[in-house]
C-alpha cells in the first residue's frame, strides 16, 4: 500500500518492524513523496530497513535511530536552552534532516545532524560537521538568525533553513513555491506539533 505525501515517521510507524520490514521512497514530478513497503517499479529507493543491513544512509536501522536519539537528546535540549528553542523543534528537524544520522551526507554535499552546507558550516564555525554538538549549535544558530530575521514566524524560518534566506525574500516573505520547500516545512512542522504535545503529557 502506498502512502501519499505522508512523512517517513509515519510510514515507518506503521510498518512491521521485522528482520526484513523495509521502507521504500519515490518523488513524483510534482514534488509529492510516495511511500510503501511493498515497491512497483525501479524508480523507488529503500531508505529504511529495520535489520542491520545498508540502506541510502549507510548502515543504519530503525534501532539506530532510536539509540541516536536518546544519546543526542540532552546535546539538543542544552543547545535548545542556551539559544531559546523549542527542543522539540530541533528534534523535529533533526529527524526530518538526518534521522538523528550525525554521519548523514545529501546528493547537495549538506552534512550532519542539522544537514549543514560546508558554506553555513564555516559561516557558523563549524570545524567539524559531523561532530554532532558543532552541528547542533551551528544549526541551530543559523535557525535562531533566521527566526529573528522573519520576525519568529517559524515555517518561513523552516522555509528559508531549506531553500535560503534570499528565497523567501524574493516571494514577498513566504514560503517560495518549490515542491522540496513545502514538503520539508510540513514535514518539519508535523514532526514539531507531535513532540510539542508529547512533551506536555
């Protein structure tokens, strides 16, 4: 069964976490993600397995993941309180950008928790952005600039972390019209809302 326009943290909760319970990913041309266990054609990629063996981000599992986010969640609370956020913000970015991979690399050459360009790295001075506590505060900074500079309206703040400051800008100060910009806002902000509410039980 395929799941439209759904964020991988769904799709994995609903899937059978099994030796071989796999998850796998297309994007149609209009920007819209496809999601299933069960792939028709060669235009979907595996992107998650819950056994030990190699998908896109390497060697990692559903359980790692898991253990990566209790080992990182005092590094992202502590970063959250020195600089203001909301922690359950930068768990929701932090899911949505690397699955809590602090070794993630993108096709774009963004690296780490945060997904940070080497550009925003040095920006930030970053030395090291696998280093998960430089890429945490280095990211995090540059979303504490960015919520300052669109006045603390966080999805365009979301927007301009995935497609530049000066994209948002140039649409009047909204989210631009990119099917990747849209997507990773939403998927950000739905992943905010859930640990916003978990955090208040």
């Amino acid at each position: 069964m395929i799941f439209y326009c759904l964020t991988l943290a769904v799709v994995v909760s609903f899937a059978p976490l099994s030796v071989h319970a796999e998850i796998y990913k297309y994007r149609a041309k209009d920007g819209s993600y496809h999601f299933t266990d069960r792939p028709m054609s060669r235009n979907y990629r595996l992107i998650w397995r819950s056994g030990k063996t190699k998908s896109r981000r390497g060697n990692y599992s559903l359980a790692k993941m898991r253990e990566n986010k209790t080992k990182l969640t005092p590094i992202i609370e502590s970063v959250a309180k020195d600089l203001r956020l909301h922690p359950g913000l930068l768990h929701a970015m932090v899911r949505v950008e690397s699955a809590y991979n602090p070794k993630a690399v993108s096709k774009k050459g963004a690296q780490g928790l945060m997904q940070l360009m080497p550009a925003t790295a040095s920006r930030y001075g970053v030395k090291n952005s696998y280093d998960p506590k430089q890429n945490l505060e280095g990211g995090a900074q540059y979303l504490s600039d960015l919520l300052i500079l669109f006045e603390y309206d966080i999805r365009l703040a979301l927007a301009a972390y995935n497609a530049g400051e000066n994209a948002v800008k140039k649409y009047g100060n909204k989210i631009p019209p990119f099917p990747e910009t849209i997507n990773y806002v939403d998927k950000v902000m739905g992943e905010y809302e859930r640990n916003r509410l978990a955090m208040l039980e």
